[in-house]
C-alpha cells in the first residue's frame, strides 16, 4: 500500500521535561502550493484520535481553506502511530519506555518541519479541532511573531480541572484491565480499550444529544449500538500506550507552563499577537464556552464565536453538523481576509 504521507526526521530532541527522544519524526502532508509571496501557509496538528486524512475533512475545493489557494501542512502529533510513537518506537522507548511529550514539544518540532524542511517563515494560520485547539493556542503564544491568525475550534489554551478529571476517569478505564499490566502488555488490553470507549462516549456528545436520540443520524437505532461502534473503533484502531501519551500531553496542556512564560497565564494569553477567533460549542461537556470567554478576555486581538449545538464536543467531526462546517467556513474567511 502506498504510503499517503511524508516523514521529517527530527533525529534526537531534547524534551520539555529534560527526557530525550530518540530517532524522532514527524508525518505529514501537504496539499496546495507555497505561494510566491509565501503568505498562504495553514497549519493544520492533528487532534487526539485523528490523523492528517481525518483534517481533510476540513478543507476543499470551493472552502474556506481550498488548497487550489493555500499551502495546507498538516501535521500529526507525536503518539498517534504516524509519528514517532509508543507502538513505533525503538527499544527502550517503545511501549511504555516511551518520553513524556508536551504540546510545547509538538509545536517546536512542527516549527522545524514548517522552517527547516518546508522553507516557511510565516504563517496565515494556524486552526483544528480538540487537541489540534490546543496546539492552535500553543502556536500563537509560542511563536508570535511568526502566526498571522488562528482558529482553535473545540479547545483550549490550558487543560482546565474538570477536564483533567474527564481524562482521568478514561485513563482509569483502560489500565484497570489486567492485561494492561502498566503498558507493558504482549497484546493489546482490549477490555480496557473498550471500557475506555464507552466512558468516552458519555463526554462527546451532550446529554441532550441523547435524549433527542440524535445518534440516530449517525446510523444507530439505539445507544448501545453507538456504544458497541465506539468500542469496535477502539479496539481495530488504536494503540493504548499511544491514547496515553497523548492523554498525557492533554492533561499537561498549558500554553504558559514555560520558561517563555513562568506559568503567568494571562501574561501568556496576551502575549498571542495573532488575529483570533475562538469556537467554542455550547454543549461540549469538556471545553465549555465559559473557559473561552476567560481566554478570549486575555487576548489583544480575539473574538469569541459560540456555535450552539447539541452534539457537543463531536459537532466539529466531519459529517455530524453541517452547519458547524459553515460557520467555520465563514469564520475562517473573516480571519484571512481581515
């Protein structure tokens, strides 16, 4: 099979929190072309189950982002299985061996990869859903002088308490499977992976996207169907050891928890120069709008746009609300063209 992405390697980096990753690389893609002027650049990370095929989802012909206009990088995060990875990694860093990676060490990687490799010095934008939010924030507040715009839809620039909770609810779900056996597991804990889907489920979406039983449209007669997708998409499809690192780094998540910054969030969120427009939805269960509002206060240059849906976190998945893809469409427009 053909392989539909491109590997930068990194070689060794030196980690945020003094570890060290060995024989690092990063998979991408691009779509489009780098403009003679080189200002058409959008930087697309990946979000926590996702992949650069997922963010096409994102971007088109006749879109906001079409790439018969824009120089479209997308870039998955250290730990989904495309780049470097608990389930790809060389001994002793395989598996469980595996180096703590922070956002921040996401973003100065995709830096080199967007500097070294790619020849761009600026950026139009940086936007994605969920963890690719977060890495939206982390972009601007990391490397200011380089983001014209960006778009976090679905995130946030610090991981707040109660999500941190969410997580580790999930987390407790997988490695209470015997098998798990502290990731170092000979074949994956598939009851754990499923528990993990099922307690996951009950996050993505609102409750009033069950009551409504709006998981009809998704081709489900009943919960317990969606339920049974979710584990069967679990457990064909992901690593465990790879949904805790980056579980880890989303825990972790905080664009002032740095030498830049000192832990001074609002010096932090002030520091993001970049035009911005932050989307929130108004029943995601774990970015609520309220956190938003608080980020959005901080920065010079932002504006809040809520997106009332009650498909909560999974209104941004392609193909659930078609209406959430026109707002961002619009919002996207009014970010490259202001």
């Amino acid at each position: 099979m053909t392989q539909d992405y491109k590997i930068f390697e990194l070689g060794r980096v030196e980690l945020q929190r003094g570890e060290v990753l060995n024989n690092a690389q990063l998979a991408y893609q691009t779509y489009g072309e780098l403009n003679e002027a080189g200002d058409n650049v959008v930087v697309m990370p990946t979000f926590y189950t996702g992949t650069h095929l997922r963010n096409e989802g994102f971007f088109g012909s006749g879109r906001a982002l079409d790439p018969a206009r824009h120089f479209i990088v997308s870039i998955n995060m250290f730990g989904n299985a495309l780049s470097s990875s608990p389930s790809n990694a060389v001994s002793p860093q395989n598996g469980s061996g595996f180096p703590k990676v922070t956002l921040w060490d996401n973003v100065k990687c995709q830096h080199a990869l967007l500097t070294q490799q790619l020849g761009v010095k600026r950026i139009a934008l940086v936007t994605g859903w969920s963890m690719a939010a977060c890495q939206s924030f982390q972009w601007g507040a990391q490397y200011p002088d380089m983001v014209d715009a960006i778009l976090p839809f679905c995130g946030s620039a610090r991981t707040s308490p109660h999500n941190f909770v969410f997580l580790e609810g999930i987390k407790a779900a997988l490695q209470a499977d015997q098998n798990f056996n502290n990731g170092d597991y000979e074949q994956q804990p598939e009851r754990g992976l499923r528990a993990f889907a099922r307690v996951y489920a009950g996050w993505a979406f609102s409750q009033t996207f069950y009551r409504e039983e709006l998981f009809r449209q998704l081709g489900f007669e009943t919960v317990e169907d969606l339920l049974v997708d979710w584990e069967i998409d679990h457990v064909e499809n992901w690593d465990a050891n790879n949904l805790l690192a980056k579980l880890w780094a989303w825990q972790q998540g905080d664009i002032s928890n740095n030498e830049l910054y000192g832990k001074d969030f609002e010096r932090a969120l002030g520091a993001i120069s970049a035009r911005a427009i932050v989307m929130p939805c108004s029943d995601d269960l774990y970015f609520p709008p309220e956190d938003s509002e608080i980020e959005v206060r901080h920065m010079p240059c932002a504006e809040l746009q809520v997106y009332h849906s009650p498909w909560g976190h999974c209104v941004a998945s392609p193909g659930n609300d078609a209406g959430f893809h026109g707002a961002l469409d619009k919002a996207i427009t009014e970010l490259l063209q202001s």
